[in-house]
C-alpha cells in the first residue's frame, strides 16, 4: 500500500458509512471492487470497478470521476473494499488530485478495516 499505512478499527460514522457504500456497490454487481468518496460538502459518491474490453477504471477512479462530474473540489475520505492486499496506486492518485491528506480506508469483502492510507 502506498504512502503510510495506519491499521486502526475505530473509524467515525461518516467514514463507516463510506465503508458500508462501498461494500454494497461491490456486491450489488458482483464486481473485484468496490468504492466510496465523500466530498467537501458531505455528499457520497459509490462506485464498483470497471473492466470492459475499451475501459477499465478502478472502483476508486470511478467515485472520484462521479464527484468531480457532480461539482466536488475536495475529497474528505475514501473507502476501498477489495480482495487485494494493497489499495491500488491509479485511484489513489486521483483521491490525490482533489485532496493531498484526505485518509482511504481499505477494507475487506466482508468490511473489515484492513488500514489507512493517509
């Protein structure tokens, strides 16, 4: 996982929020990954992953791609739930683009904290 890792299992319920967002978007279609953003006024953002033969996004690069396409500026939060041992580097770099310390959390399939990029 890139940047520092913090494992913690306390989050707030905002950010447990974007985990349950996420877990549901990945199970709802059956997909590798699923995401959530929450932007500068509180407004969430679901997304699974992509992959088709001419597109594929990551479930992350997809919810910032909805925020930013509905007017967000700024990502307070991120929350990855995959398989993968690592929160992978293409979705990060857009949380990056709107927000140098928003956290992203890494969950498991069954929402399960696995860590913290901050």
């Amino acid at each position: 996982m890139p940047e520092q890792t913090v494992t913690d299992n306390a989050l707030s319920a905002e950010d447990t929020k974007l985990v349950t967002l996420a877990r549901h978007s990945r199970t709802r279609v059956g997909a590798a990954e699923g995401a959530a953003v929450r932007d500068q006024d509180g407004r969430t953002y679901a997304a699974a992953s992509v992959t088709l033969p001419s597109l594929t996004l990551s479930a992350l690069q997809l919810a910032v791609a909805h925020a930013v396409s509905s007017g967000a500026t700024k990502i307070e939060a991120a929350a990855v739930v995959t398989g993968a041992a690592e929160l992978e580097s293409a979705g990060l770099a857009a949380v990056r683009d709107l927000a140098a310390d928003a956290p992203v959390y890494l969950a498991g399939p069954d929402g399960s904290l696995a860590g913290t990029v901050l």
